[in-house]
C-alpha cells in the first residue's frame, strides 16, 4: 500500500479511503501512474512482464495487484 502511495503522491490523502476492491482509476491512476506502478512492483517484487501480460483489468484494485504479483511470482520460481 505504501508504494501506491508513492506513485500516487498527488491523491496520497484520499488514499486513506481506498478499500482493497476499490477501483484505482478513481484515485488518479491512469496511464502514466500505471506504468510507475508496473515499474515499481517489477523492482520491489524482482518479477518482470513482457508488454502483452499488462493487462489493465490485474491492476484495477489492490487485491487484484496483489494476486497478480502472487501469481507472477509463484510462475517465475
């Protein structure tokens, strides 16, 4: 969650309401903010994702970040 807020400096404080199913796009991500959020999981979580697996709808929320990084992870050991 911290990382979300670092790439969303400017809505950091409408953060703080964001549940884990409520949908990024309404919190300021968008094109720009969702390939800092890409690069960012890719170094912090040491997984990396051709173009073509960048599906928009595995980061719409939280959760589906989380399980998509899950699952990346678990595909990659």
């Amino acid at each position: 969650m911290e990382m979300l807020r670092d790439v969303l400096a400017e809505e950091r404080d409408r953060l703080d309401a964001l549940g884990p199913d409520d949908d990024l796009s309404g919190f300021g991500v968008n094109s720009m903010t969702f390939i800092r959020l890409v690069l960012a999981l890719e170094m912090e979580f040491g997984v990396s994702w051709d173009d073509d697996d960048l599906q928009y709808q595995n980061f719409l929320t939280v959760n589906s970040i989380i399980r998509y990084v899950e699952e990346s992870m678990a595909d990659s050991a």
